[in-house]
C-alpha cells in the first residue's frame, strides 16, 4: 500500500543516472572499443618499437579523444549540461582506490625481482625520495608562478592546489621513464 503523503517518484525512467538498457549496452560497447583500441595502441608501440610517446600516454590520448567523441556526440535533453553518458562515465575515485589502485600496486610488487631491488636500494631510496622532493617542488613552484602571472588563461591555482598537481605528475613520470628504459633494455 503506497503513502499518499510520500513525493518520491520510484520510476527509474525520471532518473537522471539511469541508462535504459540500449543505452547501456551501447556504452559498454564504446568502453570496450576504447579499450580494444587503447590496447592496440599498445602492441603497435611495442612491435615497431617506438619509444617517442609510452604506453600509458598513448592510453591517456585515447582516452581523451574518447572523451571528446562522448561530450561531441552524446545526445542531451533539453536543458540538460551533461548528458546521460557524460554522467555515467565521470571519475569514481572510491571505484579507483578501492578496485584499481591496489591490483597496479599488488602486480607492481609481485614482479619485482628482490635480489636487484636490495642490491640498488641506496640508488633507489635517492631517487624515490630526494629526485621526487626536487621535481615536485620545481614543478608545484612553477604552475604557481605561471598561475599568478595569468599565463594560464585565466586560471588561478593556490599554491597547495600546485604542489598537488606536481605531486601527482613528479609521481607518475618517473615510473613511465623507468617503464620506457625496461622496454629498451638500458
């Protein structure tokens, strides 16, 4: 028996994060195009072996084109900023910390040979640390003074917002480097 004093609507058509099956199975489909795509970008780096641009910055790239194909083509009601797709394909940063984040970590560890680890760990330790501190500090320290110059279209970044930002690029590159020595055997 339903309240008469109760608004809530249950009809999922009127949600704006609910996809009708076609919708759906069409977005899957894009989703493992992208991948397919992404990972064929990957095997033709490696087998004519072109180490301009790694792996993972030609997956980034397709994923940006992705993206814009999404935001160009997605149909939108009336009204609407974003479409259904748009909505549904936004960044889930408890999907990524719980699900993907520990499976890179994990698989990252169980490859590491131990004997090659320990016998550099005085190199590694210097670089990790020391080379990390520098390159976060000179990246963070420049996009805020390009920030505060307004050499950024407009954009104004706090210096905390900077030092993240470098944080986060001064993490990564390095392992896209050592990636890119490993496949070139230096």
């Amino acid at each position: 028996m339903t309240d008469p004093h109760c608004t809530h609507d249950p009809c999922p058509e009127e949600d704006p994060t609910h996809a009708m099956p076609e919708e759906a199975a069409l977005l899957l489909l894009f989703i493992l195009f992208g991948l397919l795509v992404a990972l064929a970008c990957e095997i033709l780096l490696h087998r004519y072996h072109i180490y301009a641009i790694p792996g993972s910055g030609a997956v980034m790239i397709v994923g940006m084109l992705s993206g814009a194909i999404i935001m160009a083509t997605a149909p939108k009601k009336d009204g609407e900023e974003k479409s259904k797709w748009e909505t549904n394909l936004e960044f889930n940063e408890h999907l990524f910390a719980l699900i993907f984040l520990p499976v890179i970590i994990f698989q990252s560890g169980y490859s590491l040979s131990l004997s090659h680890f320990f016998k550099r760990f005085g190199k590694i330790l210097t670089f990790a640390f020391l080379g990390t501190f520098i390159t976060t500090m000179f990246i963070g320290l420049s996009l805020y003074g390009i920030s505060e110059a307004g050499l950024i279209g407009g954009l104004k970044f706090n210096l905390a917002e900077s030092l993240a930002f470098a944080a986060l690029i001064s993490a990564i590159d390095p392992v896209a480097t050592l990636c890119t020595f490993g496949c070139l055997k230096v």
